[in-house]
C-alpha cells in the first residue's frame, strides 16, 4: 500500500540483531510489507553459544558455526575445577560479526527492505505510525510509516523507553569481551586452553556478582565478564582473566561491551501499536545470560502477535508475544533467577555453587534443560537429591569443598 507515493508497511522492525532479524524474516515470509531498521556498525558483546534446539527451530546451517563444544568447565573463585561433559550432542558457537549479518541477508532475502539508519523517534496521524530515523549513509533524518513497530533495539531500547510502561527502568549488567586470535594447542606455549570446551569462571576478582568466560570460536576466542556493580573495571578484569587463562600474549581483534538485560519487562506492548522483542524485551536468561536463543524465540512470537493483531484489528492482541513466551519459559527464568540469587552474591557462595556442580544429576539434568529449553520432570528422585544438596549448601551444614 502506499499513499502519495510513500510505501505503508505492515510492520517497522527496529533493530536487526537476532530477534529483529528472525521477526523481519518470519513476517516477509508470511507476505506482510516489512522494513528492518538497523543502525549498523556494531558488534554485541556475546559468547556466542547457541543449543541444538535454536539450530534446529531456526535452521541454522553448519557453515554459521565456528566451534562445537562438547565441555563445559566451571571454574571456583579457589582455582576448583568441574568439568561437565555434554552428552548426546554439542553447543554450538557462533560469531555475532558474522552471525548477525547472516540472519538480516536472510530476512532482506525473504521480501523485508533493509534500511539503515538510527531510530530517532515515533510518531502518529491519520497516515499510521511513522518511525523517524537518522539515514546512515546521508546523516539525513528520515521516515518510514507504518502499521505495527517492533522495538528489537537492545537492552536500553529507545522505542522500549518512548512507548512501553517500565521501558525505562529495566535491570541490566555490562557485558565486556574481547575477541582474540586462539592459540595452538600443539605449540606447548599454551597449557589448559581447548578449542571444544567453555570454561566459566565464577570468581569475585573477575566479576563480583556475575562470571567471565572463556569461550573458543575456532580460530578466534572469546574472553570476557559481566557485572551489574559500579565502579568495577572491565577491561582490567579481562585482562585479569586473560592472564590467569594464559592469554595475555594472544593478539586481540576486537573489544566490545553492551548492556544484558536481567529479568524480562513487565510489560512488552503499549496496547496500541508497539511490541517489544529480544534485549528490549529483557529476555536474557538469569544466571547463565544466555540470550540468542531467548532472543530469536521472541522475535518469532513478536512477529506472530503482530500477524494476529493486523488480522484481528485488535490492538489488545500485541500482548500474546509476552504471554506465549512467559507461558513457555516463565519456570525457566524462575529457577535461573533464583540459582544467581543464591549463589552470586559472595565467593564462599560461588565455591558451593562449583561443588554443587560436581552432582552427576546436577550435570546431566541442566544440560538437558540448556539443550531443549525446558525443565526435565522425569527424575523425581534426582531433582529431591539436588534440592537437599542445595539446601545443604545454602545452610552451611555441609563444606563448600563437598561434592
């Protein structure tokens, strides 16, 4: 549709990181008119990691992948080391550089109009709903019109601040990695690096209230930490980790940090013709903060709310993207947020937490949470054991040294 020449979309997509990219790509392939606005340029600090589930609800091919890791290592504030093998499967690891550029060729291939530029702002007439935004290739402001906005614009959204009740005030921790050259295991210079395995290290000198990892990505490595406190140095940090890792003398490539969301809005639509998805969302799993996964699921269910609210005419309908994805992962996010808050908030604590990883249910039943995103109900007995370990923890009665 256009009126006066200027095209009318069915839907604006602001932001092209994951859930941006996987909601512009689903609309365009359902046939609705979609603009993708990205500002381009940047590159999200991310460990890269992403499950089979991801790989196989949003087909992403084996040529996107730059490392399999079948290990996964947790690392005490006392240098205790836990390794936790990865049964029946693989993580895979990808390069947000190059992961990110994938997803938003795909959806410009599916029919959505890439634009770039610098979301400014939104407003309203008789016309629809106008983004305005700052054209990146001219510095001219400009303005597309539209029916439905998808704000997929970070964890400090402007669309989420401008539109959506709590947007302004949503949690977060800054996340900061440098992406290095990985060294060669064969040269002997490097002792304890392995290209299949994450290490995570849980240690207040790295992170007070959060972790630095570790993470191989074939060729390169991501290093990096995450904190929610002021005043903590991040590149010191990471230097910090690089050094106790042995990667000090490893050329680094890039640097980048952002803001990850801790816990998801409230709210995720203005009841008129907003609808939050991704980081805007807050949808970044507590504890682990892990987010592609989160991110791509809430660009899809984005996507789908703005299908039934077009269809409908029922503005009301932008709220099933919240309620579909709080249906399904609400008891996920509950037990994560729990786990952080217990654990987190002190060395001693974190050196229990690494005990407690020692568990053999506590292996297996995680990891088959992280692979398939559900919480496994058919170990009553292993998920009783686990709860009295923890309780043991939590109440002093055993050693953090106990396994």
């Amino acid at each position: 549709m256009a009126t006066g020449g200027k095209m009318i979309h069915d839907v604006i997509v602001v932001g092209g990181g994951p859930a941006g990219a996987t909601a512009a790509e689903d609309l365009a392939r359902a046939g609705l008119r979609v603009a993708l606005l990205d500002r381009g340029g940047r590159i999200k600090p991310c460990g890269g990691a992403i499950p089979p589930r991801l790989i196989r609800d949003f087909d992403i091919p084996d040529s996107q992948l730059v490392a399999r890791i079948s290990t996964a290592r947790m690392i005490s504030p006392t240098g205790r080391k836990v390794d936790i093998a990865i049964e029946n499967g693989f993580v895979g690891m990808v390069d947000r550089e190059v992961f990110d550029p994938f997803l938003r060729a795909r959806a410009e291939a599916a029919g959505a109009e890439p634009v770039e530029g610098t979301f400014t702002g939104l407003s309203r007439d008789g016309a629809g709903t106008h983004v305005t935004y700052r054209d990146r290739a001219s510095g001219q402001d400009r303005r597309l019109t539209g029916r439905i906005v998808i704000g997929a614009d970070g964890a400090r959204s402007a669309v989420a601040r401008a539109e959506v009740p709590g947007g302004d005030r949503i949690p977060y921790v800054i996340a900061y990695h440098e992406v290095i050259e990985a060294p060669d295991p064969g040269d002997g210079l490097t002792v304890g690096y392995d290209p299949a395995r994450c290490d995570v290290v849980y240690d207040g000198r790295i992170s007070p209230d959060f972790y630095g990892w570790v993470f191989p990505h074939g060729g390169r490595a991501s290093v990096g930490m995450g904190t929610g406190r002021d005043g903590v140095d991040l590149k010191r940090a990471t230097a910090d980790l690089r050094a106790a890792s042995g990667l000090a003398q490893c050329a680094t490539i890039r640097r980048e940090g952002a803001p990850i969301p801790l816990r998801p809005l409230d709210r995720w639509d203005n009841g008129r013709d907003v609808v939050l998805a991704g980081d805007a969302a807050g949808v970044v799993a507590p504890s682990s903060g892990e987010g592609i996964y989160y991110a791509m699921l809430g660009g899809r269910l984005a996507a789908e709310a703005a299908q039934a609210s077009l269809s409908s005419g029922r503005a009301r309908d932008l709220a099933l993207a919240r309620r579909r994805f709080m249906a399904g992962n609400r008891a996920v996010f509950r037990v994560l947020g729990a786990m952080q808050n217990a654990y987190y908030r002190s060395d001693e604590r974190r050196e229990r937490f690494v005990s407690l990883c020692h568990d053999g249910d506590v292996q297996r039943l995680t990891f088959e949470a992280y692979m398939n995103k559900q919480l496994v109900h058919a170990r009553p007995m292993a998920h009783l054991k686990i709860g009295l370990k923890n309780l043991a923890h939590l109440t002093r009665l055993v050693s953090p040294l106990a396994t």
